[in-house]
C-alpha cells in the first residue's frame, strides 16, 4: 500500500468532512468518548458543511496532510500554532509546559475506518512533525479523547496528567471549571499496557475525580460534575 501525502486544498473540504463524520460515528457507537450525542450531532452537521469546514481551518489556522491511497483521502493530521488556543474550555494551566511559541499543537488526527490499524496514523504524524520542525517549532502538544489515548502512546507521545482539561456541564462555569481543575489535576493515572486497559484504567480514575470533586465542592452525588476530559500529550524535542 503506497500512502501519499497531499496539503489542504479546498476542493478537499468534503472528504475531509466525510471523514470526521465517519470517525465521530464510530466513536458514538463504541462509546469510546464522553462527548453527548447532542454534541456530536452538531459536529456531523457542521462537518458535511464544506465552507464551515474551510472556515475553520481558517480561523484556526489549521495546516491539515492529507493521506491518499489509491487516489482517495484516507486520513488527515494538522497543527497550528501553540498559543493559539481555538477552543473555549479555559485551559487554566497550559502555560506551564514552557514557551507556548516554541510548541505546535497538533489537531485533527482521523482515518477513514477501513483504512485503520495499517499505518496511517503514524505516516502522518510523522510528516505533520516535519511541517512542525521546518516552520521552526521545538515541541507539540495535543489534546486527546479517551479513545484516542492508546494511539498517541504508540506514536511516541506522553501523557502529562497535570494537564488533563476538564469541562463542566454546559453551560460553562469558568470557577467551576477553574475549582474542579485545582482540586483534580494531582490525581495520578496508573499506566496499564493494553489499549483497551489504558480505556478501563482512565474511567475508573476518571470517576474517582469526578467523585473527589462532588465531596469537596459539596456538591449531590446525582449530579454529574464533569461532563468529559481531555487528555493533555505532549512531544519534547521534535
């Protein structure tokens, strides 16, 4: 199989499209994320929309790879610059990692599901790491769903629990946010050797945070305080 990779052109914008829908779905019936299906719904309409696609490589300023296969795009991988932080969760402590100049932030890695499990994945992480180098950055970071953990621990990424993001239930509550961080950002996550243990493993800490953070901020135990987490990767030294 011969992977070639393309850059981002516009008349790519449905593929692309296509393939974030494909990958959400999945991810919706494998209940490999905590993302609500009401938000997932809202992606798979904003992703078979090309210009909001196109928009929002844009504003982001999002370098997407392309990999093509026999002529058909199969996968993609991009970054941006580190300190440009796109999403509205209010990332409390990312400064700490360093000099967010110096790092990229890598984003959108998805392959087509029929595709996975021969490579892909890491084709084009390696080529988004040398698009990072030439335009001078030193280190990347990512944030990274639950499903997705095992893959970026194959790729030669690490963990850094101190990072993890944690989103309240809509709508936002920034002191909420900020409190839940402060209480839960210490907990420390055993590392398991399987994909599907890390998946096990991760819940279970995760409920244990979630739980932590009811009994302190004295919150009913029916309700639900984080309604999902990101884990923070990280690349030294690319």
């Amino acid at each position: 199989m011969t992977v070639k990779i393309l850059r981002f052109r516009e008349t790519h914008a449905q593929r692309v499209g296509e393939i974030f829908t494909l990958a959400t779905d999945r991810l919706r019936k494998s209940k490999g994320g905590v993302y609500p299906d009401k938000k997932m719904d809202e992606w798979a309409k904003w992703a078979m929309n090309p210009k909001e696609v196109i928009g929002e490589l844009k504003e982001a300023r999002i370098k997407l790879l392309l990999a093509e296969v026999d002529g058909k795009i199969v996968g993609m991988f991009g970054h941006q610059p580190g300190e440009l932080l796109t999403s509205p969760r209010g990332e409390t402590n990312i400064e700490t990692i360093g000099n967010l100049k110096e790092f990229a932030r890598f984003r959108w890695l998805f392959v087509d599901p029929e595709f996975q499990g021969r490579g892909i994945g890491r084709i084009l992480n390696d080529a988004v790491i040398e698009e990072a180098k030439k335009e001078g950055f030193i280190h990347a970071y990512a944030y990274v769903i639950l499903s997705a953990h095992g893959v970026y621990e194959k790729l030669g990424w690490t963990h850094t629990p101190e990072h993890d993001s944690f989103t309240t239930k809509y709508p936002f509550d920034p002191e909420l946010h900020r409190r839940t961080i402060e209480i839960c950002s210490h907990i420390p996550r055993q590392q398991k050797k399987s994909s599907r243990s890390i998946q096990n493993q991760t819940r279970e800490v995760q409920e244990t945070k979630i739980e932590e953070t009811k009994l302190v901020l004295n919150i009913p135990k029916e309700e639900t305080i984080l309604q999902r987490v990101d884990f923070f990767f990280v690349k030294r030294d690319l």
